[in-house]
C-alpha cells in the first residue's frame, strides 16, 4: 500500500431506517432461539431468514423459518402456520427501545405485518444434511466471506471505522441518559470519518462528518456542532484533529424528519457500516436476520476470529482471510489468506495451520464459537467487530483464545 494517504469510512446509528430493520430482523433471530430453549426445541434446528421493511409508519417482516410449535398456530383449516403475535411484539419494543415515538414512525401505532413461511424443503435438504460429510449440516448458501484484523486500534480494527461507530455509540448513550442538549438528539445519525496516514499508520483526521436528527426544530448546523462536538473529541482520543480537519456537522442545515419516516429502510443495506468501512473486502451477503447455518454470518464471524487470532498472535500486522462454500457442502473449497507483505510466516502456512485448530464447517463453526444463542440483537448497530465479547456469549468471534493453537500448529 502507499505509505501516505486518506481513507474514510462511516457508521450509522441504531435509529437509522436500514439500522431498524436489521435490528428488528435480530430480535427476530434472538426471540427464536429463546423459545427454543425454553421449549427444550434443539436449537440446532433452528433456521431463520428474516428480512425487514420499514417506512412512514409501516413495517413489513418477511422471510422464511423454522421455529418451535410455541411460535406456530392453526389456521381455519387445521394448517400450522406461523403465529404473527410474539413477532410483532419483539418488533414493536425494539423500535421502543431505539426511540420513536414521533408522528410519522411511533412504536405504538406503526402497523406490523408478519409474512413469515415455513423454510424450502429443497433447502432444508441440504443444509441438514451435508453431501460431503453425513450427519454434518451442509452450508445454507454458496457464498465468499471475508475477515480482516491489523494493528491500527486496540480492537484490532480499521482506525476510521472505529472512530466511526465510536463517535455514534457515545452519542448515543448521552441521547439516553436525557441530560441537557444532547437529549434533544434524535435516534437517526450517520457519522464519517478520514483519517490521514503516515507511513501506513493513522496520524491525523483530515475530516469529520456528522448528521444528527434534533427534534428541537429550531435548532441550526452551528447549535447541532456546539452539542456534538465534545463527543466527537472524546471519540476520537489520542488521534489528532488536523488543524485543517473539514468539519461538516448537519450540512443541510437541518435535520428533524428522520428514522423510517424520512427515508424507507430494509435489513441488509449496511453491510460496509457493518464490518471494516470498505477497508477489507466484502463477499456482499448481510447478517442480520439470519440463524448462523447461513455461512454469511456464521463464516464471516469464523473468519474475524481467524484474522483476529493471526494478528494478535503476531504473525502479521493485517491480515485478510476469505472462506468459500457451496450450499449443502459442509467443509468450505477454500481457505485463503493474505498478510500484505507483513507476514512472519508464510500465508500457506498460515492457511494450513487454520484448517488445524478449526473446523470450518457450519456445524464446526457454530460450536467453536457457541452461536445456537439469543445474542443476535446486540449485533444490528455499531459494527460487528471490534465488539467485546460478553458473559452470554455475544461477540464470542473477537476472543483472542486461537493464539496458542495457532503457534503450536505451525511449530508442528
């Protein structure tokens, strides 16, 4: 790569329409695999594809699935078909929680409709029942999936996409606590960042980019900045603004309609925003929504968790890692790994030291990383990477418990 240049990412907040949707879409997948557990339904046969829609007042919950009896009721003809209540309620708290109360999207009011369908039969075969390893699930889908890591952020992150979701998370917990001016913020932001780098390491923001929903209508570009400013500071740490910065907080001066109200939103349309801001590939399938037989969220977990473990191990400063499958084949045809030159070992090393100390498969993948759980929802805003893995076992694809095994697969 050039030693110096710029490079900009962005985020967007919870409250942002396709931000909705993908939250609305987790719940879904998070409320699934609670009634299993608590149905005593094996939640490995779970499946979920869930994709959202949300506009003026109306959300549309789509897809196919396979869910426990306690979901499902009988139409007028004996049918079992899905039972719309519990989903329509996880989406209503959802957007409560978020923070729309307001004319044009309310929480209360908004009318839901659930369009949910028992999962394809044709599907369902294979991924049961993988052709290349019997008694294994085969992958949901053909796909590509990427994971990255380098040395530029604690978390082992791109440094402007993490200030990116950084400067949104702390607005939004100032926006909930109600305090002061910064109470008067709306759900609805979208934040950039550039960063200029030096030597290929990050030296400075050359500029800074927000656009938040106010609900004070009387509020300008100049009021918005002087409440959002302090944030941005604390965000952005012990990176320096450049005296130069360009700063453009609220440009069109006003922003008051926001949320599904002013712009329609869908899940799956933030998928950048939702992994390493166009600084790493992208294979272009979403996460959110789907249980993780899908390879698109649980193979793109897997290969953070790779990268992750490959820098932290000191092995390299960046690393790309891409797994490919094909539907109803459990073990993926490729492994492939990039270290840009950074490498202290070599990538074919590297790629047959991965297959070692995991299993690749979706059914291996599931149960290195104990994805069968209701920690789905947590995932749909700020990124997910560079996320601290939690005690329920949320983010368990950011542990850093690989390192050993990979160093004592390439002594052997």
């Amino acid at each position: 790569m050039r030693p110096s240049y710029l490079f900009t990412s962005e985020s967007v907040s919870e409250g942002h329409p396709d931000k909705v949707c993908d939250r609305i879409s987790d719940e879904i997948v998070d409320l699934v695999y609670r009634e299993a557990i608590k149905t005593k339904t094996d939640p490995w046969n779970v499946r979920i594809a869930c994709e959202t829609l949300a506009t003026t007042n109306r959300v549309v919950i789509a897809g196919e699935v396979r869910v426990p009896h306690s979901l499902m009721k009988k139409d007028k003809n004996g049918v079992e078909v899905i039972n719309p209540a519990k989903f329509k309620q996880v989406a209503r708290k959802a957007i409560r929680d978020i923070g729309y109360e307001q004319a044009g999207f309310h929480w209360k009011n908004a009318k839901i409709d659930v369009l949910l369908h028992s999962q394809s039969a044709d599907i369902a075969q294979g991924v049961d029942n993988a052709s290349d390893q019997q008694g294994d699930e085969g992958a949901g889908d053909q796909g590509i999936m990427f994971g990255y890591a380098c040395t530029e952020t604690p978390d082992l992150m791109p440094a402007p996409i993490y200030y990116s979701h950084r400067i949104l998370q702390l607005l939004s917990e100032a926006r909930r606590k109600g305090e002061g001016d910064v109470g008067k913020l709306g759900p609805d932001a979208k934040s950039q960042v550039t960063v200029r780098y030096e030597n290929g390491k990050p030296a400075g923001v050359a500029s800074i980019v927000l656009s938040t929903q106010h609900m004070d209508a009387s509020w300008d570009s100049k009021k918005v900045r002087k409440v959002v400013e302090p944030f941005i500071r604390e965000a952005l740490g012990d990176l320096p603004i450049d005296k130069d910065c360009n700063w453009y907080i609220n440009p069109t001066g006003k922003f008051v309609i926001g949320g599904p109200d002013g712009d329609a939103g869908l899940t799956g349309r933030k998928i950048i925003v939702d992994t390493y801001g166009g600084a790493a590939p992208h294979g272009g399938g979403a996460f959110s929504g789907k249980d993780t037989t899908k390879v698109d969220r649980s193979a793109a977990y897997m290969a953070r968790y790779l990268a992750k473990n490959v820098v932290a191990a000191g092995l390299a400063d960046r690393c790309t890692i891409q797994l490919a499958y094909a539907i109803g084949v459990a073990q993926p045809l490729s492994v492939y790994v990039d270290l840009y030159g950074t490498g202290k070992v070599s990538e074919e090393q590297i790629e047959e030291a991965l297959r070692k100390v995991v299993d690749l498969s979706p059914t291996g993948i599931r149960r290195h990383l104990n994805l069968n759980k209701p920690i789905y929802a947590k995932t749909s805003a700020y990124g997910h990477f560079g996320r601290k893995a939690g005690r329920d076992g949320s983010f368990s694809w950011e542990k850093l418990d690989l390192v050993k095994p990979l160093k004592d697969a390439l002594k052997a």
